[in-house]
C-alpha cells in the first residue's frame, strides 16, 4: 500500500525525496534563501513500529467537540507511567476524515495528507497541549514540535491502514495511544525524552521502520531552568467605599503582569478558546458593565470546573505558584475571617464549584499538603480568575490584570463546608463514584471515578471496591428462599383474634356496617390509597366500630375492601352467632387490616374548676376551650404512632393549655393525652386517628359533664389501643404534667401544699360589708397597687400599717363623696423577704424576684373580694398566692 516516504518539514513546506537513510535536510538561512545540509550529518531517528499498536486506547477521557486534549493533564515533567493519550473530539474526528479520504489513501497525495492533518490539529488547540511536556534534558519546544508531528503522523497513517482494508467511514482513529515502555528505550516517548542536541528528527514506521516524515527542528533551546522562588505577590482590595464601576464590597484582584501573562498562558494550554466560546451566551457585556449572575450556562459552568482543576494543581508546582502568594489580610483566607471566607458563587449541580475542586485536591499526594483553609483560598482565586478569563473580563492596566469580583458574585464559606466524611465508597448511593461508559443499554461499563458525586458529598474522595464480596451459602438455600418468598406474598394469612375479649353483636349488623364502610370510603373501597386509614361508627348497637386499614408496601392490592373484612366472620376464633372478640387483625401482603368494636365508656374525674367549653376567648375569659383544643390536637397528632414504650416520648402525645379563672389567663392548665394502651390483642403499636380521636373527647364530655359550659377530667379506654384522656390541674408549667411528679419551681400551683399560711380566702370578720363598687372602680383600686415589677414592702410595723396603700388616696375624691360617710380600700402585700412566714412545704418560690406580677396580683385581689363580697357590698380579706400575702380592706370616714 504505502511506498516508503522521507517527508521533509522545512519552514512550514513538506517536500517528499526517496531515502532510507541520511537524509539531506534543509534549514532556513538569515537571507531566508534554502541551503542544502551537509549529507554526513547523521539524522535523529523516531521509530514508531507497528503503527496499528497506536489505536488501543481504551480509557474513558473525554474533550470538546472540536478540540484536541492530551491525558494526563498539567505540565509534565517526566514520562507518565501510563503514557499519554491524545484524545480527538468528534467534530475534528470528522474533519481528519474528510482529509483522510481525499488525501492519505494514494501514497502519491501522502505528503498532503501529513500537512493537512499537522494544520488541523495545531488550529485545534493541539499545540497548546504539547508545549505542557517539559522533560528534564529536551527543551519544551523540541518535545512539542515532535509530539505534535509524531501523533499527526500517527493519524494519517492509520487512517491510510483503514482505507487500505476497505473501511469507507469514520477512518480517523478516535485517539492516539503513546504508551511508556518500562525497563526499555525503545518507547516513543522514551526516544522522544533521550532527544538533546538534534536539529532534524526523522519519524520511521513499519514493521522495517522506514523513515515517513523528516522534521527540522526550529527551536533546539537548552531545557528550562529551575524556577526561582516567587517573589510577586497577587494584592486581594475588599472596597470601603464607592468608586465609579467599582462599588462598596467589591473586591479587586490586583496581578502582576508577568504572572498574569504566565496565567494565560497556561489557559491556553488547556483550551480556553475553547472556554470563551462555550461561555459566550454568559457573557456580560463591555467590560465597564460586566455584572453577572450565577447560575451561568451548565456547559460553561463545567468547563470553568474542569480548567480550574488543573489550574489550581499548577499552583502547587513552581509554575503559578505566583498566583496564590497573596496579601494574608484579604477577604478570601478563612484564616482571617471565622464567620467564612469569601469564593465566587458559581455552581456545579448546586454545589459551589470551590468546595468540589477542593475537595478533590485534598488527599491528592502530588499535592503539597497544606491547610484547608489555605486550600479554600487557592481555589477561590483560581476559580474567579478562570471564570474571569472565560467572560473576558480580566482587564490590563498598567504593569498589572486586574479582576473585579462583584459582591453580587459572592458567597461565604467556612472550613468545616468542604471537609469529607470518612469512609466513603464510590459504590454507596450517598456517593455514586460512578460513570458509565460505552453505549448504554448496547454496550457499556459502570466504573468507578474515585470522587462523590451525590450533592452532600460532591468531589469528595471515594474508596474504590475492587473485589466483590463472596458469601458461600448451604446447598438448598436459595430454593429454600423462593419458596417461603412465595409464603409471605400470598394475600391473606388468616385472622387474628382473642376470643377472651367478647362482646354481643348481631353478625348482620356487623354486615351491614362493612358494606357501608367499603361504600362510602374510597380509601377504604379501592384499598390503594398510601396512607393510614381508619374510620369510627357508634351505631352499631350503641357500640363503637373502628375499621382500619395500615399500609406497608409500594403497590396496589389484589383484593376488595368487602374481602378482607368478611375474613374476620369466616374465622370461627372472632366470629359467632351472636358475638364477636372486640378485635381482631389480619396481615396482608399490603399491610394490616384490623378492627375493634367497644363503647367507650369514660371514667370521669373531678375538678375544682372546670375547664371552658365551646367557648371562644374574650376580655373575661381569656384562653382556650377544649372545643378548640381538641381540634388542633386531634389533626396534629392523626397518624403519629405511638408505641409500647417506657419513653414518654414514644408512648403517647400530649399538650397543656391554660385557662383563666377570675377573668385572668393562665390560672389553670387542662392537658389532652393520647397513650398507647397494651390490650389484648395490641401488636405493641398503634396509630391515632384524628376522627375517633375527636369522637372519644367529645362523647366522654358529653358523658361527664352533659348540657354543662365545663367539663372535668376524664379517660375514654377502648378505642383500638390507645386511651384518650383529659386532665385539669393547677399546675401552668409546661414540662409538668399532672401524671409526673410537679416541678418544683414559681409560680407554684394554686393548691401547693402549705404550712405558713393559708392558700385559700380568709375573710375579714371585722367591721361588717361595705358598700358596693363597681366594677371599673375595683379594678382602678386594683391597679393601683397592681404594678408589674415594683417592690413589696411589707405591710409596715412602724407605725402599723404605713405601707398599706389607699385608693382614692388621701387627698382625692373619695368612694360616696357625697354621703355621711365616704369609703376607700386598704389593700398591701408582703412575702418571706419582709418578715412573712415562708408560705409552702417546698420551694416553690424557686427563681421568684419578690417583686409584684400585675395578672397574680389581680387575680389574688379579684379573688378576695370575690370571694368575700356579697351583690349589695364589699369585703376584703387574706390570701397567700403565688408566694405572696395579700391584704386588704374597706374604710368608712367622715366627712
């Protein structure tokens, strides 16, 4: 097929001359006019072998449309142990076909061939790419004009192979392979790295390694001396103050012009043409306007990623090092700013892109290790200057780049944000280390990356799994299996009922109930709704039916609503003439259906006040009914499992509102508890359901306190396995209870144990009734002394009485001004601090202040007065409340 070929590459034209081997070798003169070499001189040779062992490339890198990319990425500096791997993107795959058709299948066009393919690839970033190889002895600019005339090479030839086979389509190969040859020179990259002095390099391939394409090297430079410590430093402004495009809380990234200009060229290595131009529908505008708003173009936004990585692993080596040596006072170090740091909001899969590179850097160990915090701020920097370039808005001024990274661009984050759990698994779900290559569903792999890409955890290093585990069973375990799979999967297992616990009921009525039920309830009828149902009768010969249906599967059911209940009167164990167990439950591939029918017969409980009902809260009576509570709680608590449990918690619900008594809030407390309740037949379990949670409270009101404003406490058993309860209690703390042992702690209850002094209304049994008052003018009295926060005095001793206070006071009209006799009230306070003895067997003053609470105040003086009075006249008296004692009476004066 192929003649043998001496392709000379002199000044950008390829001349074909016949030779195996010295070749003659053109070179540039200063006059630009062409000299002939001397033919002595001996030629460099590459010799590539078997041409076809350069198509083997199996790896998953993938590259834009129509760029070129060269695996691994960054500079290189020695050969990497798995070679290097030229990868095509699919748009220049098919423009090296259009060239390989019309021009490498006749050896005559070979020579156009070889150019067209080199231009191809050089104007598709592929120089970029080489110019990253900088070996130790070989100058960057030799191993780039060879490698990148080395893979061209490659890909003509193999694509002439194809054509010669009779393949007609996608002749181009998809990649090149360069693979490292150890313990060997023979390597194309090892050949490559042992050049030094050469000038002409010569490219032979074939199994005789037949010289195809002769390069003349126009840059033979000494390789690249060590780079010095940096010594520029990047200056991060955060602005005080407005100035012009600029404004406050903007920040500036000042770039010296010489990292700056390293910086872009790097980029370019790495394709950041190819960078703007996916970004272009993101950019903002002239650059004296260039706000913009994250999220950017998802395409975009993944490149930004992809070309940050690579940047920020240049930070570590000595070739941007410069980039990252930054002021240590800048908003952008964590280690200057505990509430967080400041990094660009650009996001991948609503992650901020900082956090995923970050974390992928890491544990990398070609990375220095450095802090966390310093790793935040290298990615911050690299990331807003890469996205920067991508917009173009980096701007040159003088002898530095300038970035402005608006306010509006940013977001804060802390260390602990980008930290990694441990232990991590690419196989886990909360990680999906995975990618799938190949054609899915035809012909494809899962493999594992060895980075999270859940959102929690996304960059995150993951463990590779790459052995499976074995577990060796018992011959016979697996049909063993199936058949009890096929056990439990049958529909109905039979009821399950305690004949122990019955009751008298027509089976027709029973009947007549289930038929109604399967009607009128859709969830119930249908058996497909996912949720928790029950439903509540009490018709049935004055009993309650509870019908319920809990699910526990992912699909529909097979059978009718009738179906499952009619089970219960097919099994002798729940059903006879005459009777029935008051429960009875059946497992089900679905879930559990179950039933019970009782009365609820509630236990009343006395009160010394009752607790409001259907009352709506006024100026009176403040608060909450229990109308109004039960609704609330009976929704909340609708399908909120309680369970056998010691833990409270777990056991039950319940909550405590207050009532008011002498028209002042929060005097008393009613709690309303639902309690699992282990019955015969219970399954340790229950859920409340919000219809019979509100028909227990409401016929056991009925029932304890009939045609009555009030109710007193009560316990409804019997409803499925739960009891509903009702307690009323003086006690108005929220984390007491009354089935629990009081919190010991002010304000103490009403009827706190006492050993000082009554709790309870003495009244004054001196002097007789005094006239009436009226309503405003008590409460004008009241208030008097009523004052939230002021001191108690005491009564006084010297003289008796002279702290008391008067009201009208001495000095203003007085009650009946115009009688006889006027009137006013005496009224006074004194605790345990103005020699009062301490009023209660336990300290219930706890935490007290000793200063006057206005509604205890009101309510102990209401009470006194209420107590003590009659319609037609006033009386004071004694009372200890709520740690204090309060005293009080009527005078009569001349005028």
């Amino acid at each position: 097929m192929f003649r043998t070929l001496v392709l000379i590459l002199v000044t950008g034209d390829i001349i074909d001359i016949a030779s195996a081997a010295a070749v003659p070798t053109f070179t540039a003169s200063n006059n630009s006019e062409l000299t002939i070499a001397q033919k002595e001189e001996v030629v460099a040779t590459i010799t590539l072998g078997d041409i076809e062992q350069y198509a083997n490339y199996e790896g998953t890198d993938t590259v834009e449309k129509r760029s070129v990319a060269i695996f691994p990425t960054g500079i290189i500096t020695a050969i990497p142990t798995d070679g290097i791997h030229a990868v095509f993107g699919p748009d220049l795959q098919a423009d090296m076909d259009k060239v390989i058709q019309a021009k490498c299948g006749d050896s005559d066009h070979m020579d156009e061939c070889q150019k067209d393919i080199s231009k191809l690839l050089q104007d598709n970033s592929l120089g970029n790419h080489t110019k990253r190889f900088i070996p130790v002895v070989v100058a960057a600019a030799t191993v780039a004009e060879v490698l990148g005339n080395v893979i061209a090479g490659i890909v003509g030839a193999l694509g002439g192979l194809a054509l010669g086979a009779g393949i007609n389509a996608a002749t181009a190969p998809g990649s090149v392979n360069l693979e490292h040859v150890e313990d060997t020179e023979n390597g194309v990259l090892d050949q490559i790295s042992s050049l030094s002095d050469a000038r002409v390099v010569a490219i032979a391939t074939g199994i005789d390694n037949k010289p195809m394409v002769t390069v003349t090297l126009t840059n033979t430079v000494g390789a690249p001396s060590p780079t010095n410590t940096p010594t520029e430093e990047v200056r991060i402004e955060q602005l005080k103050v407005d100035d012009g495009i600029y404004k406050k809380g903007d920040i500036i990234l000042h770039i010296p012009k010489d990292t700056g200009n390293k910086l872009m060229d790097y980029l370019g290595m790495w394709g950041l043409d190819q960078l703007k131009e996916t970004c272009k529908s993101s950019k903002p505008g002239p650059i004296n306007n260039r706000k913009r708003a994250p999220p950017l173009d998802p395409e975009c936004e993944e490149m930004v990623r992809q070309m940050s990585v690579q940047i920020l692993q240049e930070t570590n080596s000595n070739a941007l090092r410069n980039l990252v040596r930054v002021n240590e006072a800048n908003p952008m170090n964590p280690a200057q700013n505990r509430d967080g740091a400041v990094v660009p909001n650009i996001r991948n899969d609503e992650v901020l892109t900082v956090i995923i590179i970050v974390r992928g850097e890491l544990d990398d160990p070609d990375i220095e290790q450095i802090s966390l915090g310093e790793m935040l701020m290298r990615g911050a920097i690299v990331t807003e200057t890469v996205l920067a370039a991508a917009l173009d808005a980096i701007e040159e001024k003088g002898n530095e780049f300038t970035i402005l990274f608006e306010q509006s661009a940013m977001e804060k984050v802390k260390e602990e944000d980008a930290k990694c759990e441990n232990d991590l698994f690419c196989v886990s779900d909360h990680c999906k280390g995975l990618m799938e290559i190949g054609i899915p569903l035809i012909a494809s792999e899962i493999i594992q990356t060895g980075f999270c890409t859940m959102k929690e955890v996304k960059g995150c290093p993951c463990t590779k799994l790459l052995e499976p585990y074995v577990h060796e069973i018992e011959e016979g375990y697996l049909e063993a299996l199936e058949a009890w799979q096929q056990e439990i999967l049958k529909p109905i297992k039979g009821a399950n009922c305690d004949s122990n616990n019955k009751i008298d009921l027509d089976a027709s009525d029973y009947d007549d109930e289930v038929h109604s039920a399967c009607q009128q309830h859709d969830e119930l009828k249908r058996l497909k709704k996912r949720d928790n149902n029950a439903f509540w009768w009490t018709n049935v010969d004055g009993n309650g039916v509870q019908w319920s249906f809990d699910w526990n599967d992912k699909g529909n059911c097979d059978f009718q609503c009738e179906d499952i209940f009619d089970y219960f009167q097919d099994d002798r164990d729940c059903s006879w003439d005459g009777g029935m167990t008051k429960a009875g439950f059946i497992e089900t591939d679905c879930g559990i259906a179950s039933y019970s029918i009782d009365k609820p017969n509630p236990e009343c409980w006395p009160a010394a006040v009752g607790v409001p009902r259907g009352l709506k809260e006024t100026e009176d009576q403040p608060g909450t009914s229990v109308d109004e509570a039960l609704e609330d709680f009976c929704n909340n608590i609708d399908g909120q499992k309680v369970e056998d449990s010691s833990d409270d918690s777990v056991k039950m619900h319940a909550k405590r509102w207050g009532f008011a008594e002498w028209g002042v809030p929060d005097r008393r407390s009613f709690w309303l508890r639902a309690q699992y309740a282990n019955r015969s037949g219970c399954g340790g379990y229950e859920w409340p359901r919000k219809t019979n949670c509100k028909a227990a409270f409401k016929e056991a009101m009925e029932t304890c306190a009939p045609d009555s404003p009030r109710t007193t406490g009560f316990i409804v058993s019997g409803i499925g396995c739960i009891d509903y309860s009702l307690h009323v209690t003086d006690n108005t703390h929220d984390d007491s209870p009354p089935w629990k042992d009081p919190v010991i702690a002010f304000p103490p209850p009403i009827s706190a144990p006492s050993k000082g002094a009554e709790n309870s209304v003495v009244c004054a049994t001196i002097g007789g009734y005094g006239r009436p008052l009226t309503k405003d003018d008590m409460e004008k009295a009241f208030d008097a002394i009523c004052q939230d926060g002021k001191d108690i005095r005491g009564f006084g001793d010297n003289p008796k009485w002279s702290n008391m206070i008067d009201y009208p006071p001495q000095g203003q009209p007085q009650f009946y001004p115009n009688d006889r006799l006027t009137m006013h009230l005496t009224m006074g306070a004194a605790t345990p601090d103005n020699g009062e003895p301490y009023p209660y067997d336990d300290n219930w003053c706890l935490n007290y202040d000793w200063k006057i609470g206005r509604e205890d105040c009101q309510y102990a003086l209401r009470r006194i007065y209420g107590t003590c009075g009659k319609e037609d006249g006033v009386q004071g008296g004694d009372y200890t409340y709520r740690c204090v004692h309060y005293k009080t009476w009527h005078v009569n004066l001349g005028n």
